[in-house]
C-alpha cells in the first residue's frame, strides 16, 4: 500500500504482537541456533501439533493500554493511560513485567496520587529506570498521530509515566520514529531512512537532560546517535556475525541495548539472506533473525515487527502465525480504528 495505508497500520501492530508471542519462548536465553527458531515457528503451521496459543506478554498488554487510551480519549491523556497500566497490571501481574516497573505500576494505581509522573522518577534512586519497557510499548503512538512533533513529544511523556531516566524515554522516541517513517514508505531508502533518524536523534539527544543523563551513565555524549552510527556501518556491510551484532548493539534489556538492535534487524532483513529459508518474506526474515540473536527476544522482536509490519503491511503476515498468537485478532481490529484516527487529524477533524 501507499504511505499511511491501512495494510501498513495493520502490518504495523499485528507483527509487534507476533514478535512478542514468538519472542517468548526464548527470552533471556544467550544463544539461540536459528536450527531452532525455524523449527519453533515452522511448529506455527503444524496444526496437527495442535501447539496450542501462545500468550502475549507485558510488552503488549502495555501496548494495548496505549492503544486504548489514544482512541478513548481521542489523543494522548496521561492519566487515562496511568489508570489503564494500573488496571492492567493488577488484574493480570503474571505477564513477565520487569523487576523493577511492578513498583511503579502498584503506585500508579493509588487514587491520591496528583503526579502521574511521579512513581517513575523515583525508581533507580531518583534517576528513572532506563529498561526497554517504554519503547515496547511505543508504537501506537505512531500510528496515532500523523504529526512527527506530536509523534515524538506524545511517545516520551507516554514512556515517562514509567520511564524517567532519558535512556528510556528516548529509546521510546526513537522506536516511535522509525515506525513513523516505515509507515510513510521510508524503508525504500535504507540510507536515507537511517539517515532520518539520526538527523532526528541529533536534536532529540541534544536535550540538557539527556545530556546529563547521559555524563552520568558513562555513555556517549549522545548515546543513541553513538548506536544509530553502528546500525549505519553494520548495514553497508555485506557479512555480519550474530556475535558482531551483539557486542556491537547489544540484545539486552535496557532500550540503548535494544531498540537500535531492532532497528539493525529490519535493515538487515530487507534483503534475503544466506542463514534464511528462500521461500521467507521480509517480515518472516525480520521476525526470525530477531529471534536468534537470543537476549530480550521478544521484546526486539516486538519491536523489529512494528517497524517492518509498517513496511510490508497486514499481506506479509502468515495466517498460521496469526492464528496462534494470543491478540493479534484485536491488534488488527484497532489498526482500523488508529488509521481512522489518524487521517481524521491529517483532515484537521
Ligand atoms: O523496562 P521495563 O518495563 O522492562 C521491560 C522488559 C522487557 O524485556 C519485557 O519483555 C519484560 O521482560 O521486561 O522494566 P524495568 O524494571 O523498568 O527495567 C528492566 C530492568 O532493567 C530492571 O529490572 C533492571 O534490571 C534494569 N534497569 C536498571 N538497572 C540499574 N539501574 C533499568 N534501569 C536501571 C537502572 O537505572
Ligand atoms: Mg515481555
Ligand atoms: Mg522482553
């Protein structure tokens, strides 16, 4: 489809869904042969096998809060959101949240609190978790707000109300970013598209916060343009080791350890590649290579799917995956209901 096609949107947050079902089964784990991913999601289509569901995790659950937040209140609310995480989280805790957010998302559920912000500042000993949590769950944002501005301010204060370090929050934005622009077909220009969002990052890691921030961590003077830069070599190179990505992006937990990793698959899974099955599209490619980089799978797999789902749209999506992934049926009801949102701000509605 065209820029900001339905298909896209629904491309979009359907293949974040699947990347964290599929991603589940190996997260945390440090190595993982692609022998078997490809057995894993080859199971997808064996319903003989009768493999049953496989559930989401809080990386979705959030995504969905987000989601049904924009479209409730028609734009970003914070305390809609707020009161929806607390919600989600009390009522099913067992998603495999991080150690850490299980105190904010308690508090956030307090009637007294004034400052929805709050809770978050004070993790980590006042200076915000910088863990990939918000990041997971940034998408929608680009998919309810046609405005790059509004894109990018609406992500951070969404990934704020759990994530005050800028480590965090900007990994958020930069997530939100590049499904931004693989909605608007960017991904046709790899070069430019990676250009893109350096140029954007630029400015965004230019902030006097996140510069301190970033002194603080012992990090780069703008840590996610330092990563950004390493996407841009990796990706003009014709062969790279699952072991170079690693030591190179990282696989792990916290957003700078993950997001330019997502980011890095996409690229990379544009073209057809040697330790990938022939009869693969670029999304199966995307989801997979994901996969057997091992670490925070699926929640790299999640965000790896949101970016390419925007680019290849709800057509590259095998039915036996969606089949069996717990929320894609509702993801794909609400990609109608984002698009619709969406064009109706394009229209000044
Ligand atoms: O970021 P968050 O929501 O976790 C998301 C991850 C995804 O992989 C999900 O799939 C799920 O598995 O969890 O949760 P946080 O608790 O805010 O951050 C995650 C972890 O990052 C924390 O539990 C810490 O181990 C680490 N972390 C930090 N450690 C030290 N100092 C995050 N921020 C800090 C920090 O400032
Ligand atoms: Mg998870
Ligand atoms: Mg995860």
């Amino acid at each position: 489809g065209g820029p900001a096609s339905l298909s896209r949107f629904r491309g979009a947050l359907v293949a974040a869904v699947l990347g964290d079902c599929v991603g589940g089964e190996f997260e945390g784990a440090e190595e993982v042969p692609m022998e078997s991913v490809l057995q894993h999601l080859n199971g997808l289509d064996d319903e003989t096998k009768g493999s049953g569901i496989l559930e989401y995790s809080d990386d979705t659950a959030m995504a969905r809060c987000v989601v049904q937040s924009l479209l409730t209140r028609t734009g970003f609310d914070e305390h809609d959101m707020a009161r929806r995480f607390a919600k989600e989280y009390s009522t099913s805790p067992g998603r495999g949240y991080g150690s850490g957010v299980i105190q904010v998302l308690k508090k956030l559920s307090s009637p007294h609190l004034s400052d929805v912000y709050q809770p978050a500042r004070d993790q980590f000993n006042g200076r915000g978790s910088f863990g990939n949590g918000g990041a997971m769950r940034a998408a929608p944002f680009a998919l309810a707000f046609p405005e790059l501005a509004d894109v990018k301010r609406f992500a951070r204060l969404g990934a704020m109300l759990t994530h005050s370090c800028s480590l965090g929050y900007n990994g958020a934005v930069l997530q939100a970013l590049a499904v931004h622009l693989s909605l608007q077909g960017a991904l046709d220009l790899p070069q430019q598209f990676i250009s893109r969002l350096i140029t954007e990052m630029e400015e965004v890691e230019g902030d006097e916060a996140a510069r301190k921030d970033a002194r603080i961590l012992k990090e780069a003077e703008k840590p996610f343009c330092e990563r950004l830069h390493r996407v841009r070599d990796l990706m003009d190179r014709s062969q790279v080791s699952v072991e170079e990505v690693i030591s190179e992006l990282g696989n792990g937990i916290a957003a700078l350890h993950s997001v330019p990793t997502a980011i890095f698959c996409v690229l990379h899974c544009l073209q057809p590649r040697e330790c990938l099955p022939e009869n693969y599209g670029g999304l199966e490619r995307t989801i997979s290579y994901s996969l057997a980089l091992g670490g925070d799978t699926d929640t790299i797999a999640c965000m790896a799917g949101a970016i390419a789902g925007a680019h290849y749209g709800i057509e590259a999506i095998p039915q036996s995956w969606m089949k069996c992934c717990e929320g894609a049926e509702d993801a794909d009801i609400n990609a109608e209901r984002l698009h619709r949102l969406y064009h109706q701000s394009l229209q000044g509605g």
